[in-house]
C-alpha cells in the first residue's frame, strides 16, 4: 500500500485534493471516509466530477468498478520518451511548473535585452527596425506574463 494524491474537480469551482491509499500491484484507490462521502453527497447534485491520481509524475484517470470500488489502470512499464514529456508538459507538476516559469521569466529578460540592444544599434528608425524592436518587446512581455501565471502556487 502506498499514500497517493487525487485531485477530484466538479464542474462549478470545487476542487476536492485529498490523501488516498493506493495498491499499486492491483490499482485498488481506498479513499478516506470523508471523501467517499463528499463524493456521494456531491454526485446527487452535481454531475460526474474530473478525478486524477498523481502518480510517479502522471495524472491518472480514476474509475468507478462496477461494485463502487475505485481503481485506475497504473502503467505497466516507463512511457517512452516523447509520451513522458509530452505528459511532463500537459500535467506538469507543482515543480515543474515553478522551474518552467523561471525559464519563460529568463527568455522574457533575454528578449527585452535585446529589444534594448536592437534600439541602440540601430542607425535610423525605419519601419523594419520599429517592426523589429516591437516584436522583441511584445515578446518579452508575453514571456513575463506567462511566467507570471504558471509562478502561481496551487
């Protein structure tokens, strides 16, 4: 047995993050009463929730077995290469997350540098030097902001 994290995400704005118990030869998700009860409450109300289970770096999709028990199918084997970052990227953890905003924040100093650069080497203000200068500022600026967002903790 091991301790796993789910996250279960209704369609309104709750979003349930809670401690289960994993088999992980079997796939069996014990959850704690509280949540099972959460969860049934919440399913009389509210349609089928978004339920994941982080797992050695993936979000799984957990299941309702037919006797009410949940499971989730755990990967057999390591992805191969282009799958594991492809999911490090679309389900990036809280780390990842951090580290990849800090590198977006990077790219935006790098970008804006060059912005600066540009502007002072150039020797007349034609249009393709401001298109030039702009596109390097409006890219720094994207960068930052979207640095900015992923710093966001959860």
């Amino acid at each position: 047995m091991k301790l796993a994290k789910v996250k279960v995400e209704y369609t309104g704005v709750t979003t349930i993050t809670e401690r289960v118990t994993l088999d992980p030869e079997t796939g069996k998700v014990t959850l704690p009463p509280r949540l099972h009860a959460m969860l049934r409450t919440m399913d009389e109300s509210e349609c089928s929730p978004a339920f994941g289970l982080f797992f050695d770096g993936f979000v799984l999709p957990v299941q309702v077995a037919g006797d009410g028990s949940y499971t989730v199918d755990l990967p057999s084997e390591p992805q191969p290469g282009f799958r594991r970052v492809f999911n490090a990227i679309t389900f990036p953890t809280k780390d990842q997350r951090q580290q990849n905003a800090r590198y977006l924040h990077t790219l935006s100093a790098a970008s804006l540098g060059g912005f600066v650069g540009f502007v002072h080497a150039a020797t007349t203000p034609d249009l393709p030097t401001i298109a030039g200068a702009a596109s390097l500022f409006v890219v720094g600026v994207v960068l930052w902001y979207v640095g900015f967002l992923a710093m966001k903790g959860d």
